[in-house]
C-alpha cells in the first residue's frame, strides 16, 4: 500500500519525485523519502508526510537526473525516520524502495546474520536490500543477476525499484503482487506504483506482471522475467487526464469525488446502455454470457467497500435473473476451503485491480475451474489482466481514501449486469426491462438534484460532531447502505459506527439506544416500509434520535425523525444509488468538523496491496 516513484533521464529528479510521491501520498503516509543520484547516492528521509520530508531536506544537495522516493504505509516496523525508506544495504552498494511484504524475512535475516549481516531498522525491506547485497559480493554477479537471484529465495509480494551505487547508470524494478507501472519519455521514464504520477509527462505505459524485472536506463527499457527470459514490453496508452487528479476547487478530494458521482455513474454506462434501442450491451462479457446465463451460482467476493457493493449485487442477482448468490469476504475466502464448482461464476469486485486478498482469491476461483470475471476501475491493474472477462466502472482516479464514487460506480456495473442476465434467462419481461434503463439513466440527475441541498448536510453534521457511537439501519436493499454509510463515518471521523438489518436492532443493538445515540434509518417506500416505521418509533420510544433518509414528500416519517434527507423516488433496486449519497455528505461533514483528515484518515491507505 506504500507509493513507489522513480525517474532516469534528463531532466532533474527531484521535481519529479517529490510531485509523484503527493499524487502517491493516498497509498500511505507514514514515513516518507527519497534518494537522488549525481556523483553519489544522497538519500533523505523522514517519519510524517510528504510535507514534513520537503522541510527535512529543504536547502540539501538535491541535484542529479536519476532518482526513487517512496511515501510509506508502514506493516514491518513502526513509522519513524530510521524505519522509512529508502534502505540501504550495510555496505552501501544498494539502495531500495518497497510496496509488500517479504513474508519469509526473519529467516532470511537470520541467515544474513550468521554471516554477519547487521541490521539498523525493523523492516523487512532492509533484509532484501542485504540479501540482494550478499549475492552480488559473493556471487561477483552484476546487480541485475544479483535482483534476480535474490529474488528467487523470496516469498512474498513486492514492488520494488533498486539503485546499485555501483552501477548508478540505470533503475532496476521488479514486481509480484504489489502494481507498478512504467511511463515512456523521450530519453526518460518513470516508474510509479500507479500512473497518477506519470500522466503529466506521457500517457505511453508498460504495466509490469508478476515475476517481471525491468532494467531501465536513459535510453532503453529492458523487460525480463525473474528467471531472466527476455520479453517484450507491451506498450499501452493511458485513459487518463492530468485534471482528473486535481482537487480543483473543492476543499478535499473526497468531497469532488461525492460531487462527481453524477458525472461517474454516467460515464459508467455511457455507450453501454442504449436509450433508443432500451438495450444494455456489455462488451467485456460477450464471449463468457452463455456460461453466466447458465451459471449454478454466483459468487461475489470484495473487501470493504467493494463487498457492500457486492451485498447489494447479490439482491440484484436473485431479485432479478434468479441466480443464487453468495457474498465473501477475499481474506476469509482464501484462507478456507471453498466449496467451488466448475459451472459457478466467481465476480470480484476492486477498484484498484491490485486487492491483494481479492488477487488471491481470483487465483484460488480460477484453479478450481469457475469463470471469475472482474470488476474494476483501473485498466491495465492486475484484476482485468488474471480475469476472464468483465467490466471497467469507468469512475476515474479515486485519490480519496474512504471509496466514493468507486462504490457508486460498482453499483452501477453490478446493476447493468442483473438486468442483462435476468433479461436474457427470461426472468425480466420486455416492459420492465426498459423501465429499468429508463430509471437508470435519469440516476445522475437525481444524484444532482440531492447534491444541492449540501449545506443542509454540513448543518445537520454540526450537531453531531462530538457523538461517540452511531447506529445504521436499513432493510433489504437499504441494509448494506447502511453498512456503507456506518463504514464511511468510522473510517474519516473515528466516530464508532455499526450497520444493521433493521429488524434486527430488537435482537442485541436496542440496549444501545438512549438519549446519546443517533440513529440514522435509511427508509424510502418499499413493501418494508411500515416496518420500517415501526423500526423508528422503537428507537423514539427509547429516547434516541432518528436521522431518516426518506423519499421526497414523505409524511409520516417526518413527523416522527428528528431529522430528514430527502432523495427523489426510483425503482427500489437503483434506490442505493441515491440513499447513499446524504450518507456520504453526512459522514464528510461530521469529519471536517471534528478537524479529520478527511483524504488521509489515520491507520489507512488506499489500496490494500498486502495482506
């Protein structure tokens, strides 16, 4: 989950380092530093952020046209300056940047010491800067064979890019696991973890695989395989405009990126839904539809936000095409022994592409037999390359740590998804089909229309600021929005949050209630909706207050809530489109308030690159 940039070429490294580690700084920010190359190797590093490194190095030697940085997310070692990379190796031949974890390191490192290896810092990083050390001195082997054989005695994953003081002409990179991505200059590249970095100065990329190595100089870029077969790069152009990662003139990323819903969900199904036909066509699941169509089960897998997404696919996809489906979490999924059948159709759902226990499980899916198709929101990460078909969500870049537009976006795909199938498997008759599309394509200017009342979230939010606990309700469809909507406010405001079905407060979570807890219900008119109500007047009766996301013009529920978001009425499937967004205004106002850092909440990091 760290950030990983490097540069070689002709302009001078610093600038691009430091820019690159702040459009990275959403992967981690612990510790951060960098090291540049001009008659020697300088390196400066720090425990904070990306800008606590620019005080620390402020007035330092920073020339030289050949560099690496690195914004850290610390897992080995807790962040401080001795722990921060980069690492050297203890004779100083090598200098390192990582995104993984070497999961065998403490062997490696007791190795290294029986032969007199001595360590400074905590990480597993500094043990492979040792080993790949130990090999070159030893071995007498250049520092390209030295990554590579070193390498072959790790377990793990990594994304690394190495400095050899020695041979200080070029970059080695090498990944399993962990993203990188190769940007091509005239005369220069760049290396990133991901093409935030790199989209001001090309859009030609080389999106390196697993057990790949790349030997990078000024002028060529050599791909290899770590058992040193030479490939050939496969160069690809980026989908991606410099502005996309810009926060404009909104005071933080996730709040543009709730503002952008409405532009995402459309680019979503731009050119994928036709009105004039009222048909859905999704190109990345042409060839496996007969299979899908006829698929035994479904099974849906995610972490996070992805797995609320996948939450509400499953009602989509047994309300809809009458397919069974079940929910998994990717880290319980791959550490049990599934029960899966060669005619079942595994979707994962990430919006990096590079979940690390979601990649697991596309691994574990796939060996098994099933079809595993992918949904994801960025082309070229390793989820669309493992997969057997799927669909992009098309949000854009999502730099905001707590997921937005990403779960809207995934929504969105999952939706399209039930209603193709179920329309292909018969279960969805012509009429309802394109009341469907119809509804679909008016969600955006829905989402706008609950966007205007803004303020009133930020007002509401005010008188919240120092609650302790929140309780999240919703039915059927509602529930796992009410799960997002309490994951939400935990993750940015660290205000203790927890979703439930609603009919289920009555079996443990009433005892919470009193005068101290609101209460925020989720309840557009849907068959549930009387008991819904019911649902609240058990809480009011008890002294807590309500927050209700209600339908416009509601009545009843707004004589009883304290408090009420209105949203425009929808078919109840593509409702969690919209009852979700005063959730995410609400959760990012109570934030800002309460002086959060709102696009960096501590403990996390964007993408969960190791386990």
């Amino acid at each position: 989950m760290c950030g990983i940039v490097g540069y070689i070429g002709k302009k001078p490294a610093y600038p691009v380092i430091i820019n690159g580690l702040k459009k990275l700084e959403y992967r981690g920010y612990d510790s951060a530093g960098i090291s540049v190359v001009d008659d020697k190797v300088k390196t400066y590093k720090c425990k904070g952020k990306i800008a606590d490194l620019e005080k620390h190095i402020k007035g330092k030697d920073l020339n030289g046209v050949i560099g690496i940085g690195h914004t850290r997310w610390a897992t080995h070692g807790e962040p401080n300056d001795t722990n921060a990379h980069p690492h050297k190796s203890q004779h100083g031949h090598f200098i390192i940047i990582h995104n993984g974890i070497i999961e065998n390191y403490a062997r490696l490192k007791n190795k290294l010491t029986e032969k007199g290896y001595k360590f400074n810092t905590e990480t597993d990083t500094e043990v492979l800067a040792n080993l790949i050390e130990h090999i070159y001195l030893k071995g007498k082997v250049s520092a390209e064979q030295a990554v590579r054989l070193a390498l072959r005695k790790v377990i793990g994953a990594y994304g690394l890019v190495i400095i050899c003081a020695d041979e200080p002409e070029q970059l080695i990179a090498a990944r399993k696991g962990s993203p990188l991505v190769i940007g091509i200059g005239e005369d220069e590249y760049f290396i990133a973890s991901d093409a935030t970095p790199i989209v001001e100065y090309t859009k030609s990329v080389v999106y390196l695989n697993d057990n790949n190595i790349a030997i990078v100089t000024k002028s060529e870029l050599s791909l290899k395989t770590i058992g040193n077969n030479i490939l050939t790069p496969k160069i690809q152009i980026l989908d991606l405009d410099i502005g996309e990662i810009d926060k404009g003139d909104f005071e933080h990323f996730m709040l543009k990126e709730i503002f952008e819903q409405p532009r995402s969900i459309q680019d979503t199904f731009r050119g994928r839904i036709s009105r004039e036909r009222n048909t859905i066509h999704l190109g990345g699941l042409h060839k496996v539809m007969p299979k899908l169509v006829n698929a035994r089960r479904i099974i849906i897998i995610g972490c996070g936000t992805s797995w609320h997404a996948a939450l509400i696919g499953e009602y989509l996809f047994e309300e809809f095409a009458r397919i069974p489906v079940e929910v998994e979490y990717a880290s319980e999924f791959r550490y049990r022994n599934p029960v899966i059948h060669i005619d079942d159709v595994v979707i994962v759902i990430s919006q990096s592409g590079e979940t690390a226990d979601t990649l697991a499980a596309v691994n574990q899916a796939r060996e098994a037999g099933a079809l595993v198709l992918g949904i994801c929101n960025v082309a070229g990460s390793s989820i669309p390359r493992e997969t057997q078909g799927g669909v992009y969500t098309h949000a854009g870049p999502e730099i905001g740590v707590a997921s937005t537009k990403a779960f809207t976006a995934q929504v969105t795909v999952l939706t399209m998804m039930a209603m193709l199938i179920g329309k292909k498997r018969f279960i969805l008759d012509e009429k309802k089909y394109e009341k469907f599309i119809t509804e679909l394509l008016r969600i955006p200017s829905k989402i706008e229309e609950i966007l205007k009342n803004n303020d009133l979230y930020k007002k509401i939010a005010g008188l919240y600021v120092n609650s302790n606990n929140f309780i999240y309700l919703g039915r059927g469809y509602f529930f796992p929005v009410a799960l997002e909507g309490a994951l939400k406010l935990k993750e940015i405001s660290y205000i203790h949050a927890e979703g439930y079905p609603a009919a289920e407060m009555k079996h443990g979570p009433i005892a919470l209630i009193d005068e101290n807890m609101p209460v925020v219900v989720i309840a557009p008119q849907d068959d549930s909706y009387e008991k819904i109500v019911s649902n609240i007047q058990e809480v009011k009766a008890r002294g807590g207050i309500v927050i209700a996301v209600v339908n416009k013009g509601d009545k009843t529920i707004s004589e009883i809530a304290d408090h009420v978001f209105e949203v425009p009425s929808t078919v109840l499937a593509l409702a969690p489109l919209l009852t979700v967004i005063p959730l995410q205004l609400l959760s990012y106002h109570i934030a800002v308030k309460r002086s959060c850092n709102v696009d960096q909440p501590r403990n996390l990091a964007k993408s969960v690159t190791v386990e």
